[in-house]
C-alpha cells in the first residue's frame, strides 16, 4: 500500500534568508504553486500567496489592508505594538500613503497624484533623457565602472529629487538615509537593521522639517511648496499647475499663497515629512533594482541584448516591461486580513499577514507563456510589478521614462557594454538588487 504523502511545508522552499534562494528564488516559487494557491509559512508567520489570480485580485480586496490601525488597536488585532525604541522609524512609515488606508490614503494621495499622471511624466522626458546621455557618457569616458553607482542610483534620485526640491548639495545623503530605512522591509529584519532605520529616520525627518520650514518662507516651482499650498480640492489644482510647470524644466512662476489646514484636508507636518520620504524612497529604489535587475538579465542572454542593439527603437517598451517581469525588483508585498477570507477552501483568519509574492506571480504559466524565458519583444504581458489596487505604483510612468531612457543611452553610448567582474548582489530578498554591478565599454 503506498503511504500518503507527506504535508507540503512551505518553510522547505521558501528559505529568504539563504543566500542560494536570494541568488534565484524562483524555482521554488514553482514548487510553491505547484503545491497550491495559499500556503501558511510559520518562519515568518505570513501566508504565502504564489499565484497571478489570487496576487492581483488580492491587491484590490478591500477585506486586506497596509495597516490594522484604523479599525483595530493592536490588542484588538492580536498583533504586539512595536518595540518603543522602533518609534521614529514607524511614526514616519506608518504615516505615508503606501501605509495607509481610506480615508486617509485617499486624502494624501489625491494631492500628491498629478505630478505623477502620464502626462506630467512626459513633461519630464527630455530632462531624463539628457541626464541618461550624461551618465552614460561619463561611464565610457572611463571605460566602464560600477553600473550601480554611475547609472542606475543617480538618474532617479536626481529625477525625483529635482521634483521634490531638494538642493543639490544634499542628494548625496538620500540614497544612505533611504538605503537604512528600507531594510526595515525585509523578513524579519534584525535589530541592528532596525538601529539603522530609526537613526536614518530621525535624521531624515529633521532635514526635511527644515526644508519644508524654508519652503513656507520662500515658496518655489517644486512639489514640496505645492503640498505646502494644496489645502482643498481646488487649492491643490493651482499649487500642482505651478509644481507641474516646474516638471517641464521651463517653469514661469512660482507659487504665491500659503494657507492654513482646513477640514482635515491639508498634510500635517509629519503626514508632508512621510509622503515626501516615501516619494524619495520609492521614486528611486525600484528603478534602481529594475536597471541594474535588467542589465545583468541582458549581459546573460546574448541572444536578446544582440536583438535589443539590432532594433532599440522596437523593442526597448516592451524589453522595459519584460525586464521588470522577469527578475522583479520588489519581491513580496505585505497585507493585513482585516476581514475572513478564504482562498482555495482554506480559512485564512481576521488577524492574519499575506506574503503576495510578485515575483511568483510574474512568473505564472497561467498567465505567461514560457515565463522562465527573457521574451524582449513579449506583447501579452499583464506583470504586476507596479502593484495594483488603491496602493498602485503613482510613479510607474515616471519609472518606465527612466528606465528606456537609460537603456536608450547605455545602448547608443555603449554598443559593446559587458561584465567586468562578478556581481555583488544585495543580501535582501524583499527588494531584489545588486550592491555592485561593473561593466566594461
């Protein structure tokens, strides 16, 4: 008689803290939806959720949530609060929109969201293409040099930072600042990660009170000053023209009035201070990973890059989509079961943490044909890399101008780019990237 098979135990597969899974996660991502649609995964006491179906509807069921804390204290919720050495760091996460739930999300985002429509994104092409140009030009005038810290981090940090208003003296200290602070998303981060996090923070929101305390004195084309104006629905339409006009690096005037917070539907200061942190951190780190995630894809399938230099202006849109498919710079997603749901027959409790697990999804058969293979000129590709739902990626047209146009430059300027050494990839799991990736011209 053959014996039953053993339970399936997802803690086998999925092992995010060793380095072989870092390295290539997704072969176990196929055991995992091989075996099924919702797994619970004591390690880390989340519920694992591999497949495109139940990621994607899951992202826009409003049963889950970023947070807890707008219906339930922690008690309520059986969650323990944060340890209260931890405060500075969730004072200034759990106050920006990505945490955040209705009506309070809705509030921040509503006035944050027209400087990141398509159409404000576009306002800004000819600067990122000129920054690209640039960068790439640099890089082979020295012959090469670390891809990480020549092209990928300055193109976006520069992009977002011009937009936010942040002088140029200081950039220099937002990739640190964000770098410590986003280790706290990882599994299970350690203490030593979460010291790191909290100093960052402090010190993060102490220069920005300073900057938006200098922006109330002397108001300029940026968003910052923008959030500053914005107090109602049509307060925020002016200040957003003036910061849009900023954008398309031809701006005329600047914005004139500063008014106090009616009705609950201004920023307070520190909701200003997360949001523009969050605007910081999120407008840089995915690009960052998605480039460099992208070249070391590329470099790898000779086959592909050859065809991408043959016919850039074809595919480089859909080599974009495809490269932010096929190794996903934002692995994990976290949301609260705030409501009972089931999934697959199976009872996942009011109390519960979903892990929904992009990368798996991205790499569905269900939904894409030959998902293990780079397909540059892929048409049917629905990845989900940007999100969906009300926590949607506001900067995803943004993130994809600057994504071509530094494939665009790389590709013009540097014909015969390869690898000088091999990469260093960053310890995470949640965000997937590398620390150092060196080519050569």
């Amino acid at each position: 008689m053959t014996p039953p098979p053993a339970p399936f135990d997802p803690s086998e597969v999925f092992t995010p803290a060793a380095p072989e899974f870092v390295a290539d996660p997704y072969p176990a991502y196929g055991r995992l939806r091989a075996a099924g649609r919702a797994h619970y995964n004591e390690p880390t006491d989340q519920w694992l959720i591999p497949h495109h179906a139940d990621v994607s509807a899951l992202l826009r069921d409003r049963r889950l949530g970023r947070t807890y804390l707008h219906r339930f204290t922690h008690e309520e919720f059986g969650r323990p609060a944060p340890p209260p050495e931890h405060e500075p760091f969730h004072v200034l996460n759990d106050n920006g929109m990505l945490d955040l739930e209705p009506p309070t999300h809705t509030r921040i985002r509503r006035l944050v969201a027209k400087a990141f429509t398509p159409r404000t994104a576009e306002r800004l092409r000819a600067y990122v293409e000129e920054l690209a140009d640039g960068l790439a030009r640099d890089l082979v005038a020295d012959g090469g040099g670390d891809l990480v810290a020549r092209v990928a981090e300055p193109l976006p940090v520069a992009v977002i930072a011009q937009m936010l208003g942040i002088p140029e003296s200081d950039r220099p200290l937002l990739r640190p600042w964000s770098a410590a602070i986003c280790g706290m998303y990882e599994l299970k981060p350690s203490e030593e990660t979460a010291a790191r996090a909290v100093a960052a923070s402090l010190e993060f929101s102490a220069y920005l009170r300073e900057l938006i305390a200098a922006r109330r004195d002397k108001p300029g084309d940026d968003l910052i000053s923008g959030l500053i104006a914005a107090t109602d629905d049509g307060q925020s339409e002016q200040s957003m023209q003036s910061m849009q006009s900023m954008q398309s690096m031809q701006a005329t005037q600047s914005v004139q009035s500063r008014r106090t917070a009616q009705s609950g539907r201004s920023l307070s200061e520190q909701e200003m201070i997360s949001t523009c942190v969050l605007l910081l951190n999120a407008g840089h780190e995915a690009t960052v990973n998605a480039t460099v995630n992208g070249w070391y894809a590329l470099l790898r399938h000779p086959d592909q890059l050859a065809a991408l230099r043959a016919e850039p202006e074809r595919l480089v849109p859909t080599a974009v989509e495809e490269l932010l498919r096929y190794d996903t710079p934002l692995q994990l997603f976290e949301r609260w079961v705030l409501d009972d749901i089931e999934i697959d027959g199976t009872v996942i409790p009011r109390g519960s943490e979903l892990a929904l697990l992009f990368g798996s999804a991205n790499h569905d058969p269900a939904v894409f044909t030959r998902p293990g293979e780079l397909d540059l000129a892929r048409r049917d590709n629905p990845h989900i890399s940007f999100g969906a739902g009300i926590h949607y990626c506001l900067g995803a047209p943004l993130a994809r101008i600057e994504l071509a146009a530094s494939m665009r430059a790389l590709l013009r300027r540097a014909p015969a780019l390869r690898l000088a050494a091999k990469p260093r990839r960053a310890p995470g799991f949640v965000i997937r990237g590398f620390q150092e990736l060196r080519v050569e011209v």
